[in-house]
C-alpha cells in the first residue's frame, strides 16, 4: 500500500488478500517529522477499506501483539470486521501441544499425553499461569532432546522433558497482560475458548474447576 494510488491498485484484484503485518507499527498517524505522509497513508488506507464496491473481494489480514496501539479508526468493524485473538493453549489443550511439538521436530519419544499433566515448569505444576505459546513448547521439547542425547539416548522420555521444562523460560514477559489485551480486542466471544472468557458473577459459579483457578481469566475484560 505505501506509495500506491487507491486507482492503480484496486482495479487489478480479483478476490485478493492484502497482508498487513505488525499493525501496530506498519501505518500510523502522529507528530513524527513525516507526518504528512504518514496521516496521507493513513487516509488513504481508511477510505480503501471503507469502500463498499471491493467488499466481499479484498480480505484485509492483520496481526499484532499490541492491538492497543492501533488506530481505533482502522480497528473499527467495517475495517477490519473480525478480531481473533491468538491465545496460547488451555492446560487441558497443552498435553496435546507437546505431543504435536515432538511429531512436528520429528523426536522420538516414550511420553504419554497424561504424563503431561504432571510436567512441572520452573519448579512448579503447569497452570495457566505459565501461558506457554508455541514457539516455547518447540524450545522445551528441542532442550529435551539435546538431555537425551547427552545421556547417551535419541528417545526422549519423561524426566528429559521434565528437566528441559525447568530449563527454558516462557518467552513473553507481560503473557497475562497480553492474553487481556487480546480479549478485549475480539469483536466475536465465540472466537475464546471458555477458559479465558470471563463471565458474568451470575454464572461464576458455573466455571470448571480449572477456570476457577486460571488468574488470567478473573483478569481479562476487568479494566
């Protein structure tokens, strides 16, 4: 979109996807010495979208970790209809997660699903506290394997990831901060799985035992 006319490029698409990564710092307005510029682009990227004769033949795709940061008028629905937020697995979804990262990096393994449940992270139980993402299960199990090796194994098993997980550190430093931010962002509560959504004190009574105890799911929404 930089440096492009709304006339020249709109014409030659046909049922296309425009891309649009790290929102948050792509296409900004502000007081910056290029400015001009700057709110020019973004004038001209909110008319864009806002043109119904292209809707149903663009699809605008975006993501960011700061969705706050974005300008509300380019957030707005019409713009970008729906917001979906990335959230990282729910305790009951991360046996599943290792087990897809040990296929995934091709590891041979003797570990069950259940045992997982009991995988300590720093020295205490997984919760949602620990809000593990992808990219952090991926460097456990990598960790995990190298342990094997160094005993002298190339199967991974229990105790190697046991200790692989109190190696390695989640990655975000904010993730409880993040997961809020994402939440209250979604336009469609249908798109939060039920352990983060937050719920109404009427129905607090109804959550799982597990939601009960997530921190992360009295926090999102509060603010």
């Amino acid at each position: 979109m930089h440096g492009v006319k709304r006339g020249k490029i709109a014409p030659a698409m046909d049922d296309y996807y425009l891309s649009l990564y790290e929102l948050d710092t792509a296409i900004s307005r502000g007081n910056h010495g290029d400015s001009g510029v700057t709110n020019y682009q973004m004038k001209s990227l909110l008319e864009f979208m806002s043109d119904e004769s292209y809707r149903g033949e663009i699809v605008f795709l975006s993501a960011t970790n700061k969705p706050e940061d974005i300008d509300f008028a380019l957030k707005r629905t019409g713009r970008f209809d729906v917001k979906i937020p990335i959230l990282p697995p729910t305790p009951e979804e991360t046996p599943g997660a290792f087990i897809g990262a040990l296929k995934k990096e091709a590891i041979q393994h003797n570990i069950a699903p259940d045992q997982l449940k009991d995988l300590s992270m720093n020295g205490s139980s997984w919760d949602s506290s620990h809000n593990l993402v992808g990219s952090d299960i991926s460097a456990i199990v990598r960790k995990a394997y190298a342990i094997a090796q160094d005993a002298g194994s190339e199967t991974v098993e229990f105790p190697h990831l046991e200790e692989a997980s109190s190696l390695i550190k989640p990655s975000a430093q904010d993730m409880a901060g993040m997961i809020a931010s994402a939440i209250r962002e979604c336009n469609d509560l249908s798109l939060i799985h039920s352990f983060y959504r937050k719920e109404s004190p009427k129905t607090k009574s109804s959550r799982t035992e597990e939601e009960k105890d997530s921190p992360v799911y009295e926090r999102a929404l509060v603010e």
